[in-house]
C-alpha cells in the first residue's frame, strides 16, 4: 500500500484534501519495525511523527515506581508522535511493537515546511490536533471518574 493510501484510509485524514494528502505522503518515509522492537522511548527527543500502516504498537509510561505501565494500543491508521512535534519536547511514552509494524514517518522539517507553507493543511492539521487533545482530555477524564466511583468515601 503507497503513503497516500495509508492516509486515505486513517478517519484521522478525513478532512484533508486530495492535495494535501499527496503533499503529505510524498513527505512521509516507510519504516518497519519487528516484534518487541522500540520505536522510541519516554523522554527521548522527537524530530518525527508517525502514522501506523500495518499492526499494532502498545504506549507505556513509567508508573510511580519506575516500571513501564501499558497505557494504550495502537493500530492502523492512528497517528502518534503529533503533540511532541508541535511542542517540541520530548516524547510522553515508550512505542513497542506489539508485532510486526509498519509506520510512515514525518520528519519535524517536513511537517514543519508544510504547516508553515500551505495555509489549507496547516488548518487541517491543527484540527487533526484538537481531536487528539479532545479524545485525551475524555480518556483522562473517564479514567479519573473511574477511580473516583471505585474508591470509598
């Protein structure tokens, strides 16, 4: 499958056109990944973004005492890496291939040179980014309910 089918068939490039997704393809590279094998870790540098093409990758975080907690799964069509591009910070988890991976990749400067140069796909993507937010602020929320209705008062 080439990069602008990957995109086309992700919901998250639902609103971007035609165009933008064949600049945006043509600006990812294909990576692969084997079972187990670590994309990145939390807190390394971020100079790219992902979309999963093919299988599955599992985030984990740190949890209190130092050990890697499973926070979510991930599989194809989800994009990942997005946030630390724009805030350029470090990356929030540790992605593992949950087996066989594929992934298209973003490079910051190629992400950059198309959020800074073409005014439609900057809008589509800061959309794309107020999903992502959105859908974490429910995930957060939803967990924190649910430790609350499941602790005593």
């Amino acid at each position: 499958m080439d990069n602008a089918s990957v995109l086309l068939a992700s919901p998250r490039f639902q609103d971007f056109a035609a165009d933008d997704v064949t600049d945006l393809a043509a600006a990812m590279q294909p990576r692969s990944f084997g079972d187990g094998e670590t994309l990145f870790e939390e807190g390394d540098p971020a100079p790219e973004a992902y979309v999963i093409a093919s299988g599955h990758l599992v985030l984990a975080r740190k949890n209190r005492e130092g050990r890697p907690e499973r926070v979510l799964r991930l599989g194809p069509g989800e994009v990942l890496g997005l946030m630390a591009l724009v805030e350029n910070r470090g990356r929030s988890a540790t992605a593992t291939a949950d087996g066989p991976v594929q992934v298209l990749v973003l490079p910051r400067a190629a992400f950059t040179m198309l959020y800074e140069s073409k005014a439609p796909i900057s809008l589509r993507f800061q959309r794309l980014i107020g999903r992502l937010l959105a859908e974490d602020v429910r995930e957060v929320t939803n967990r924190v309910v649910a430790k609350m209705l499941e602790t005593p008062a």
